[in-house]
C-alpha cells in the first residue's frame, strides 16, 4: 500500500495541478493528537464545573444551615412575643373588669386569624416556605391584637378617668380635722328665733383657726362674706354637687381656683349669725340640700 496521502489542489484554471504528498504515518499522529486534545479539553472543563458546582453546593448547603439557624432563633423570639401577648391579654381583661366592662372574648382576641402552628423544627427542613409563612401569620395576629389592645386601652382609661372625676368630684370626706359633730342636717330649735326650723347643714364645734378643708375637688364659686353665713366659700364639683363652708375666720382662697379634695381653703370661725367658734357644712345636689353625712366615708373605710 502507499504510505503516504496525496493532496491536490488546483491554484487557477489555467495554472494547473499541485500536488503534495503527506506521509500516512505523519496524518494519523496529527488526527490522533487532535482528538486527544480535544478530549482533555473537554475533560478539564468537565472537572472545573464538578469541582465548582460540589464549591456552590457546599457554600449553599453552609448558607441554608445558618439560615436555618436565625429561622430556628427567630422563631423562638416570635414564640417569646406570642407568650408576653397572652399574658397581656389577661392583664387587659383583669382592667376591664375593674372598670366594669365586658372582657375580650378569646375569639376577637384571635383576631379572626389561627394560632401559630406546632412542629415548625420539622417544617423548617422539609417545608422552608412553610415554616415563613407561618412565621408571618403569627406576626400578622400579633399586629392585629396590638390594635385591638390599643382600643381596649382606650375603653378602660376613658371609663376610668370619667369614674375618677365622679369620684373626685363627689364630697366624701370630713371638712374638718378634729371638733365634734353639734348639730345634725334637718329640724331643730333655732338658737336666735327660739323655734324648730330646718337647718340646711352640719354644724362641727371646733377651735377657731381650725383649717377646713375642701371635701372634693372643684372650683371655688364664691369666696365672700354672705349675709347670716359670714365668711362663706362656696365650692362647685362634678356631676351636680355643690359644698358650702360657712362662719369662717379667714378665706383662703379666691373665686374660680381649682382646689382639690382634703385641700385647705380657710380656717373655722365665728363670723355672721353664729353662737359661737364652729364650722358650718352644706352639701347639694343639682341645688337641692342633702344631708352631709350620707357623703361623708369614715376614716380608715378601704373598699376592695
């Protein structure tokens, strides 16, 4: 056989045949190596993406187990908040039923949402969508209680705020320290006119310069010499009561000065149509007198 290749090519159409005679021997080596090449080529690149591609799987396998982890963490702090809001709730429930409200059902508490699922360890690795949107729910259902926590807030402080001001606004203490009670509200012998009449008040025998003191808080309505009353200061409250302080020596305060319950606001006397050194005390109630001591708690009375 010829040992060799012959390779013809034609260099014009009237420039005749070349021809070039290549060992066989010569032409295999230069294919064989070729293909050799190749190959190792494409095993090289083989290798680098396996080799990069175990480098990105190792990486996002270490990413996903730190991942899981703050998951793991975040969970745990969400399950903390969740706690704090049921222990919340029951406070809320204790306030509300202190100012006489109705306490929060466990169904408007849920806020229309279910309760964060149990298992979620489990869900993290098999479900990681899952175990987010669990997460998620449960932070919705706590934004949706803190609402209802806000306006629950405000329900009891506006009940409890109108209750303290009836409160402070009702007379309920005595308006004097020390003395004795001489002469009860209704009929009784007028010591000037020698018969019954209706007294309008208590009368409390006391030292003169004894401080008297404001029964509830209010503003001052008159701070005045009155006729038989004498020195006279009249206070006015919440919720259509009225308080009286009548036969001082001295007035302590002025006309439209807010003055608190146990504040002293002038001192006993002996001042207008008086047989002696006393403080008189008027209690009324949208102008009509009631009897003090139906106002008057005694001291050292709690209530639970």
């Amino acid at each position: 056989m010829d040992r060799s290749f012959h390779v013809l090519w034609v260099r014009g159409a009237n420039a005749g045949v070349k021809t070039m005679r290549v060992p066989r021997v010569l032409a295999m080596s230069v294919v064989i190596a070729a293909a050799l090449l190749v190959s190792a080529v494409v095993l090289l690149a083989t290798r680098a993406g396996r080799i990069s591609n175990g480098i990105s799987v190792r990486s996002l396998r270490t990413e996903n187990a730190r991942l899981s982890e703050e998951l793991g963490r975040f969970r745990a702090e969400v399950d903390n908040l969740e706690a704090r809001m049921d222990l919340s709730f029951e406070l809320q429930n204790r306030a509300r039923l202190i100012a006489s409200l109705e306490p929060l059902s466990a169904d408007v508490w849920q806020a229309g949402i279910g309760g964060a699922e149990r298992g979620l360890d489990r869900m993290e690795t098999a479900y990681p969508d899952s175990a987010f949107d669990t997460i998620d729910e449960s932070l919705d259902q706590m934004l949706r209680q803190t609402e209802i926590q806000l306006a629950s807030y405000s329900e009891v402080m506006s009940v409890l705020e109108k209750e303290e001001k009836i409160r402070n606004g009702t007379p309920s203490i005595r308006p004097l320290v020390g003395g004795f009670l001489s002469s009860r509200f209704g009929r009784r012998m007028d010591p000037f006119l020698g018969e019954a009449v209706h007294h309008s008040g208590l009368d409390y025998r006391a030292r003169m310069g004894s401080p008297v003191m404001s029964s509830a808080g209010g503003v001052v309505s008159q701070a005045r010499r009155n006729g038989g009353f004498g020195l006279m200061i009249e206070v006015s409250h919440e919720n259509g009561f009225t308080t009286r302080y009548a036969h001082l020596s001295k007035i302590l305060v002025t006309r439209g000065q807010k003055v608190k319950r146990g504040e002293i606001i002038g001192l006993v006397g002996n001042t207008g149509h008086s047989t002696g050194s006393h403080l008189h005390y008027e209690v009324l109630f949208r102008k009509v007198h009631r009897d003090p001591l139906q106002y008057v708690i005694p001291q050292g009375t709690s209530f639970d």
